[in-house]
C-alpha cells in the first residue's frame, strides 16, 4: 500500500474510533423557565435538594419526612394519594446473612384517574436511602423524576389510562415495600404496565436494562416515543442470569409487563455518604425525566396500553440509530451472514487464491488473539494490585483512577491481539487469509450467540456483516465500515463493564478490545505499513506505563475519601463495651480507639456469624436498652407459646431477634405474621428494620419442657461522642458502607440476651 493509502487509512481508523466514543449523548437540562408541560431537570433537581438532604434509611425520622415532602407534593398536583403502612417480611428468604427479613414500611401510592376504565399504567421508585447515604441517586433520581413527571402530566390533558406513581420504602432491605404492595394493597391488581426508575451511581445516560419475557412491543414504543434511548438486549441478557434485584422483580414475579431503567455511571458513590446533590448530574435526571414522561403518555394513551405479546427482541444501539428487531430473526440472520461471508472467501478465493491451510491456521490465531489478551491482562492485573494497586479494586475509588486503569487494559488488549496476528502474518500468512480468518471467527460467534444468547448475537452478527463485505470489495472504504460497525458495537459495552465492575473485570475488557482488534485488523495493518511490529509494542508500552500512573495516582482525595469502618458494641448483659471495625488495619483515626485491638469473632453480637472483627475495649456509656415484657406465656401440653412485646430504644434502626437451635421453635411470628422457623443451621433469626416507635410484638411457640433463650441486639445511628474518638474524623475520610446494612460503620449496637 502507498503512504496515501496508510493515510487514508489512519484517519478512517480515528473516525471509526471517534463514532464509538461519541454516543451515547445525554440531553441537555431543560431549565425551570421550561414549558410546564415539559420535564424539566432544574425544576426535578430542586426538589431533589429536599429529597437527599440527610440519609434516610427505612424506619428512620428523615425518611418520614422525604415521604411526607413526597405525598403533600402528589396531594397538590390533584393526585389521589395513600399511604400504605403495614409490615412486610421475606419468608425464608436468605439476605444479609439472615433467613427472614421484616420491615415497617410506608408506601406511597398516588393516582390520577384516566378518561376511559381499563388497566392503569404505573410508574415506581423507592424512597429510602442506605444507612448513611443521602441518596441523591439512589434513589433519589428516581423520585425527582416520578414527581417532575407527576407535576407535567398535571399540567397536560387527563391521559386515556389511569397512572399511578408508587414509591416504596424498604428497597434497600429487600424489596420491602414492593413485596408489600403487590402483596396487599388494593391498587395492585388494577396495574397492568409497570415501569422502574433506578440508579446505580450518580451520573451517566440511563438504560433500558431489562425488560419482562416477550417484551417485543414495549420495546418498540419506547424506539418511537423515547428520545435519547440508550439499551442493549444484552444487558437484559445478562441481569436475567445475575442475582441483583430491584424492585421490579416483585412486578416480574407477580407476571406484570415491566421496564427497568437506571444510570450506573459514578458507581464510586453507590450507596456511599458521598451520593450527595451536588455530586448529581442534572443530565441524568433530564435523561430519566425524558423516558418517564414521553412513555408515560405514549403507554397511557395507547390502546391496548400493553401491546400484545409477541417475544423477545434483539436490540442495541448503534451510534445515534437505535436497532431493534424480533429475537426470532436472530438465528436466520446469524446463519444468512453465514453463508454471505462464506460466499464472500469463495468468491475472494477466485480472485485471489488462498492457501487453505493457511486460511485455517488465520482462523485459529484470530479466535486465540483475544483469548491471549485477556490472559495477558489478567496477569498484568493481578500484578498491579499486588504492586500496590489493591486501592483501584475498591468501589469507592475514584472514578477517574478506575478510568485510567480500564482505558490501559484495553489498550494493552489491543497491542496483544495485534502482536499475536502480526506474528501470523510475520510467519507468511497473507493479508486476504488473515482478513479470511477473522471472518470466519466472527462468522461463527454470530451462529453460536444468536442460537444460545440471541439478546447478545449483535455483537458479531453485524460485524461480520460488514466484514463480508470487505471480503467482497477488499478496499479501504470497506474495511473502514467493518471497523466502524465493529468499534461502535463492542466500545459500549466494554465501557459499560468497566463502569459497572471496575478493575476485577479487566480481563474481559482485555478480551473484547482483542476481538475489536481481530475485526479492524486489515484496516490496522494497512496503517502500519512495513513497521509491523511499531505499533502494538507502542500501544503495550504505553498502557504498561498507563497502568503504573494507576497504580501511583492517589485512588482517594477529598472530593472521594478513603471509607474505614469503627462500630461501638455494648454487652448489655455483662456492662461492657468494645470498639469493632472491619477494617484490616487501623487507620490513623480508627487506631486513637483501637490502640491494641486484635482479632475477635462477632458472634457475641451475631451469633450465627463465622466472621471476625478487629476488637478493643471501650468505655461504657449507657446508650439505653430495649424493654422486654412478656405480654403472655400459655401452655399447652407438650408446648408453649410465648408473647413478646419488645419496645425499641429511640433512633433505632434495626432489631435483630435469635433464638438458638436447641430451642427447637415450631412456630414464630412478629406483628401477627408467621415467618419461616426453618432455616438450615437450625437458628431463628429475624432482622427488622425500622421498627416503629411503639415496638413490636413476637410470639414463638416451642417445647415447653426446656428454657428458651432468645438474643437481642438494636443498631442505633452514630457513636457516642463521650465514648469517643477523641478527634473528628479528618477530611478525606468517610464511614465505610458494607453490602450487610449490620455491619456499617458509625452505629452502635446494644446485645442483650433473655432466657424464659
């Protein structure tokens, strides 16, 4: 090729590389001065200064009064509103290490009548934060968008179909007020359409991530009424076989047709003190404002409002376009670009014959070339948290760090699967039969995804596509198109993994920055030129010395601090108390408390628990205690049934209740509900969250002929300030979040223990 041609061709590789960046786009913020019909983010962002003022975990005084602000709000805008106020338990159902979960929870349902009787279409968010995060995002974008929408649809013409706006509290506990609202209340059984408003960080666009089976018309109303939409039927792929829930599953469960939709960008402040409002993108509430309301009139309008089912569909988004077609058509077009890009090598073949064994051995090296690369970034990713990297492998590292690191991998993704095909070719393979090979692998990944995960067969199915077409008319212009059509499928989705999972999935972005590479190779070696070896040893160097800058960047400052973790435990039975924290090692606050601690186990608090903590002594302060009365004790032959009314300390959280297996409990119940006394290690444990003020009533029907003993244990906000640290906790320093709400750090915990 002459230099024109290498020219040409660098700057077709920059463009294609430009287009899959550029998308997607977030909408620009519509201000408050905006029409009142329309959404309007200042307006949404304005009451979300309300909403994530102060955390507000279930239960707690700051989620009364985020619910009030919500219902007054609703009751304003002309809406029917009610508060649902009941208690809801997951029965035998394994969360946070404990076999039943129960909730105070007060769910919102407002309602707007429509013009003709049918269905109504609803639209949910949940309201409660986790234990110290404002919530700004999550889920505070969601209730802002609930309401901004509420106040347009307020301002507009009464829709054809009644909407209803659900917010539930208890999500962050186990999807409490869901289970309670499909479960109880009389609203349930009139939705027919239900549509989730999530996040999962605080910035970023907001996809569609997963849809009910056979979702194939909702699907495409949303691609004529949405705009901005950004979704891949690969996610919904992917989150059907993952074990994350949100509140639509309850809807799920219970056979509703459903939407999810939430951002994951700024994952960093997940359920972290830092998902603040002025951490917040306006954008993304735009983005959430723009689905909400244009597929609340386009659902609420329509009629059917649900249109029939008739499968799955296969949809992504390619630049500005978005695809969508039904997933019954994936096989048929897999195969069809099958037999196109076989006609394709023969008819390449006439015109150029290649050598058989050569055009197989192609093949091998370009179904292996990404294989190498993500093994190489595998290695490379173990040695960089080993080097002192293990910061970047934190949730709450900063987002920019993580960028940099994920932005390396693939790079050193595609400088291995680029060395791997030029030494191929360096050992007389030729260009048609590399470009032969590459086709082939991307031929049959297009088969076997759209025969076993036809949600995901775009990814290849297109991409061979247009690689058959530069088979056909091997020229620059076309490999730019494959290289374009490839680039601009596989770059969002390694972004989004890196986004999602951060730097433990390294190896699969490794991977698919390979198989990019394998696709735009024909374009990339007519770049390169006779410097064959130039350019991927360039592209390796410089993502080592990207993933080193990694390494040294601080991953906390300020603006994103470094979490640790200090709990106080007070032995009510014994009157004492101790310093825990599950950190690894004290830090230069925690260790003004935890001066000698050592490792303990934390089953004197949770008893079930293998776990061990760093421990230290402490000194007592009387932070109170639940009062326990028995309200009855009867008997009945062999059995006995005893009564608790167990009154809460003020500001607590959380109530945990064990009875041990010798007990041999036969029934339990708490608040008149039986829950399951059947777990597997034989202990009935029952975690309540926000129990309300007047307490909570427990009864357990067991043996008579032995003591039972039961185990308390009340999580309350904060650590006693006369207890100690001696000093603030300094800037660049926050209390960590654990996955176990139990297990926060700033609470103190109060055990007791009661035999009777």
């Amino acid at each position: 090729m002459s230099a024109g041609h290498r020219v040409v061709a660098a700057v077709a590789a920059a463009v294609a590389l430009a287009l899959a960046f550029a998308w997607p786009q977030l909408p620009t913020p519509l201000p408050a001065a905006a029409p009142p019909t329309e959404f309007s983010a200042e307006r949404a962002m304005e009451q979300l200064r309300r909403i994530a003022a102060r955390p507000h975990p279930t239960g707690t005084s700051a989620d009364d009064e985020v619910r009030e602000t919500i219902a007054a709000q609703l009751r304003a805008l002309g809406f029917t509103v009610q508060v649902q106020d009941t208690t809801s338990l997951t029965d035998a159902y394994v969360r946070f290490g404990m076999p039943v979960v129960a909730a105070h929870v007060r769910n919102v349902i407002a309602r707007r009548p429509g013009t003709t009787p049918g269905p109504a279409l609803m639209l949910m968010a949940h309201y409660d934060s986790r234990e110290l995060a404002p919530g700004a995002s999550d889920d505070g974008f969601g209730v802002v968008t609930l309401l901004e929408t509420a106040r347009a649809l307020a301002a507009s013409q009464p829709l054809r179909h009644d909407v209803v706006l659900l917010f539930t509290e208890g999500e962050e506990n186990g999807l409490m007020g869901a289970r309670a609202f499909f479960a109880e209340s009389p609203v349930a059984p009139d939705v027919g359409l239900v549509l989730n408003f999530e996040a999962r960080g605080d910035r970023g666009p907001v996809v569609m991530f997963q849809t009910s089976e056979g979702a194939a018309g909702l699907v495409d109303t949303m691609a004529s009424a949405a705009p901005d939409v950004f979704a891949s039927s690969l996610s919904q792929e992917v989150y059907r076989r993952m074990p994350n829930d949100s509140d639509l599953t309850v809807a799920l469960h219970a056979g509703l047709p459903s939407m999810n939709f939430a951002n994951i960008d700024g994952y960093e402040r997940y359920h972290q003190g830092t998902d603040t409002v002025p951490n917040a993108s306006a954008a993304t509430v735009q983005h959430h404002g723009s689905y909400a309301l244009s597929l609340a009139r386009a659902f609420g309008d329509a009629e059917p409002m649900v249109p029939p089912a008739r499968g799955d569909e296969v949809y992504f988004d390619l630049g500005p376009i978005f695809v969508h077609y039904g997933a019954r058509l994936a096989l048929p077009l897999a195969i069809g670009v099958a037999v196109i890009a076989a006609l394709a090598l023969v008819a390449g073949g006439r015109r150029r014959p290649s050598r058989v064994g050569r055009v197989v051995a192609a093949t091998c090296v370009a179904a292996v070339a990404p294989i190498v690369a993500a093994a190489v970034a595998a290695g490379v990713g173990w040695l960089a948290m080993h080097a002192g990297g293990a910061d970047l492998g934190m949730q709450t590292a900063r987002d920019g760090v993580k960028a940099v690191y994920d932005g390396a991998i693939a790079t050193l993704g595609v400088a291995v699967a680029w060395a791997v095909l030029s030494a191929a070719r360096a050992r007389g393979v030729r260009h048609g039969e590399m470009a032969a090979g590459s086709l082939v692998v991307m031929a049959l990944l297009a088969v076997v995804s759209a025969a076993l995960l036809p949600g995901g067969s775009f990814l290849f199915v297109w991409p061979a596509a247009a690689m058959a077409v530069a088979a056909i008319w091997p020229r620059v212009p076309a490999y730019a198109l494959a290289a374009t059509i490839a680039l601009m499928t596989v770059v969002p989705l390694a972004r989004q993994l890196g986004v999602t999972f951060g730097p433990p999935i390294a190896p699969a972005i490794a991977g698919i920055a390979g198989l990019a590479t394998t696709a735009t190779f024909p374009l990339l070696e007519i770049v390169a030129g006779a410097r064959r070896w130039s350019p991927p040893l360039a592209l390796g160097g410089a993502s080592l010395a990207a993933v080193a800058t990694a390494i040294a960047w601080p991953a906390f400052d300020e603006a994103t601090p470094r979490p640790d973790s200090l709990l106080y435990v007070v032995d009510a039975d014994h009157a004492s108390a101790t310093w825990r924290s599950t950190d690894p090692a004290p830090d230069a606050w925690t260790s003004s408390v935890l001066s000698g601690a050592s490792w303990m186990p934390v089953s004197d608090v949770f008893p079930r628990s293998k776990r061990k903590l760093l421990s230290a002594s402490a000194p007592l302060v009387d932070v109170g205690r639940p009062d326990v009365d028995v309200i009855s004790d009867e008997r009945d032959g062999d059995t006995r049934t005893l009564r608790l009314h167990i009154g809460v300390q003020a500001g607590t959280e959380t109530l945990l209740l064990g009875v041990p297996p010798a007990s041999h409990v036969a029934t339990a119940s708490v608040q008149g509900r039986r829950f399951s006394t059947e777990p597997e290690d034989g202990w009935l444990d029952l975690v309540y969250f926000g129990p309300p003020p007047g307490g909570i009533d427990v009864a357990i029907t067991a043996p008579a002929a032995a003591p039972l003993p039961v185990h308390l244990v009340t999580q309350l906000r904060g650590l006693p300030a006369r207890a100690g640290p001696p000093f603030p906790r300094p800037a660049g320093v926050m209390p960590a979040v654990s996955w176990n709400p139990l297990y926060a750090s700033d609470m103190t915990l109060v055990t007791m223990s009661y035999t009777y």
